[in-house]
C-alpha cells in the first residue's frame, strides 16, 4: 500500500501491520538535520525503547519513522513481532 506524501489520507489501521514511512524525510530524527535535537531527541527515543513504542512520524499519527525502523527494529516488541508476522506496510 502506498500513500503519497503530503496526503492527508491516513493509512491502514494498526490492525492491518505496522505503517513505516518507505524513505526518511528531511528532518528525521536520525538524519543531518533533526527536527528536535540535544537532549530532548534522546529522550524521545529512550522513551520509545523503555515502554516498548515505535517512534511516529511527524505527519502522520499511525507511521513509524523509518530512522526509528532502520535503526531499533530489533529492540521494540511492534517492529520484532511486525518483522516475524511479515506485517510491514511501507508508506510513502
């Protein structure tokens, strides 16, 4: 399923797999040019990895960010039971 970017059309519910944005977009968390930087970033990520949530993307409520995906797929119980299921919706 592939949703263009800037629609307002929200993705799949949950239930159907776990949204992750297809590309990073500019200002991911774990890019060059963060949107939130310094500490109040690695606070949203410890956040996500202590209470077991994927990190979201900033445009949409129900997509995991892909710097999120790419960098702790392994470490989130969404993501590792997403991968096992073979459950990913990419979401461009």
């Amino acid at each position: 399923m592939l949703i263009p970017a800037g629609s307002r059309k929200k993705p799949k519910s949950v239930t159907d797999g776990l949204n992750v944005r297809r590309r990073q977009c500019k200002k991911c968390l774990f890019g060059k040019d963060p949107l939130i930087v310094g500490l109040q970033r690695r606070n949203k990520i410890e956040v996500c990895l202590r209470t077991d949530r994927t990190f979201t993307y900033h445009e949409f409520d129900n997509v995991t960010c892909r710097g999120f995906y790419d960098k702790h797929k392994r470490d989130v119980i969404p993501t590792r039971i997403a991968i096992f299921l073979n459950a990913i919706i990419w979401v461009d």
